[in-house]
C-alpha cells in the first residue's frame, strides 16, 4: 500500500540533544512538508522540499534542519537550538506541490 | 496572509444527527482552495473533501459535504448521519500560494467533534 511512513511514534530526549525524525513515502510524489501540531493549535509549516536537493524554510524553521537527498525520504532533525520542541511532528506529501496533502501517523517527541 | 478562523473548539452530536463545524477564510486570492481534514486520536490526518473558489457546486463527498458561501467567506463543513466513529478533532485548512511559485496548507486551530450513542 502507497502512503508515508513516520518513525519513531514516541521519542523521549533530554534537553540540548539532536533528534532526527524519519520520513519515507512510496507515493513517488515530489513535494514533502513537516508541519508542526501543538495542543490548542493548528499545523503549523516547518520546511518543505519541492524536489530532490532542494527545500525552503517555512514558517517555524528556527532551531530545525532537513535533507532531500532521494525522493522518498525527508527527514528532520531537531536541533538543541529549538527552544521548545516538544510537540507532534506531522510529515506530508503531496503531488507536484498541489492538491491535497497526504499525512503519516505523525512522531510524537518529549523533551524532558 | 492569509488565515483560517475555526470558532468552535468543541462540538457535540448525537448519533445519526447532522452536524455542522464552522470555518472562515481571509484571503485576497481570486483563487484558492479550501480543505477539511479529520484528525482522530491516533494522530494522522485525513483527507475529506476539497473545495475550489471556483468551483460552482458545494462540494459533497459521501456523508460530507461542504458549504461554501463565497461572499461570506465561509467554508462550512456539514456532516450527515453522524456516525460514533466521527469522533475526532477536524481542521479546516487553506491552500496558499508561496513566493516560490508553491502551495502551502495554512490550518485553523480545529474543532473537536464528540458522537455520543
């Protein structure tokens, strides 16, 4: 079945360590995003990539990084310079940057 | 920018009843397209039902369907025979289009939906 796959679910770090959430989608679609959900709120647009080798910050980017090295794959990683990052991590995609966007389960990370 | 207004953080309904969430949009685009996605406990989101600004008809989609009032910038979405299994957060969102020529998604703050039997 084609769709997104997000790992870990649940990620429990201590203050001022790296983490890097996994994005995989098999829907050869060639734009991803990594949206940002915090209780009370909306989805709220980290980075995006429209194609291989290539992304944008979108509206939160600071104390976040990305990569686009294949087209299935756009992880991100969480720097210790992201002031608050506890939160759910959505990672989407959708066809040619139009359209509806397709979600994974989403990576649940505690910063302790 | 542009921005969606969701002004019900919760709503509740009784089995097989209709219901009806509430979005507004501000935007000055001539075009542009309205989303509504389901979020239930488990976290994913998921795709109900898309309206285009051009679009002449109410989108439906099943037990969905969307009541677009253009003038008002509303963007309403109605569900028929509510089902237990609706209970979920719902977001209406926006498709916004970037400098670079990109669509973004700008989301509201949600509505939390409650069936009860």
């Amino acid at each position: 079945d084609g769709g997104i796959t997000q790992s870990p679910k649940y990620l429990f770090r201590k203050e001022g360590q790296n983490v890097t959430l996994s994005c995989e989608q098999n829907l050869n679609h060639d734009a991803m995003y990594w949206y940002r959900q915090d209780p009370g709120q909306g989805l709220r647009l980290i980075y995006y990539s429209q194609i291989v080798n290539d992304f944008q910050k979108g509206d939160i980017a600071e104390g976040y990084s990305v990569s686009r090295e294949k087209k299935e794959s756009f992880p991100l990683t969480v720097t210790s310079a992201q002031k608050n990052p506890t939160a759910f991590y959505l990672c989407a995609s959708s066809k040619a940057g139009l359209g509806e966007l397709f979600f994974g389960e989403g990576s649940r990370l505690t910063v302790l | 920018a542009q921005k969606i207004t969701q002004t019900q953080p919760g709503m509740f309904v009784q089995e097989k009843e209709a219901v009806t969430l509430d979005c507004t949009y501000d935007t000055s685009d001539q075009s542009y397209g309205l989303f509504w996605y389901k979020q239930p406990s488990s976290g994913e989101m998921i795709f109900l039902i898309y309206q285009g600004s051009y679009d002449e008809q109410n989108a439906t989609e099943g037990r969905y369907s969307l009541n677009f009032q253009k003038a008002r910038k509303s963007a309403n979405l109605v569900i028929s025979a509510s089902q237990l299994g609706d209970s979920a957060m719902y977001f209406c969102a926006m498709r916004e289009l970037m400098n670079t020529g990109f669509q973004k998604l700008v989301f509201g703050t949600g509505t939390r939906l409650l069936v009860s039997p």
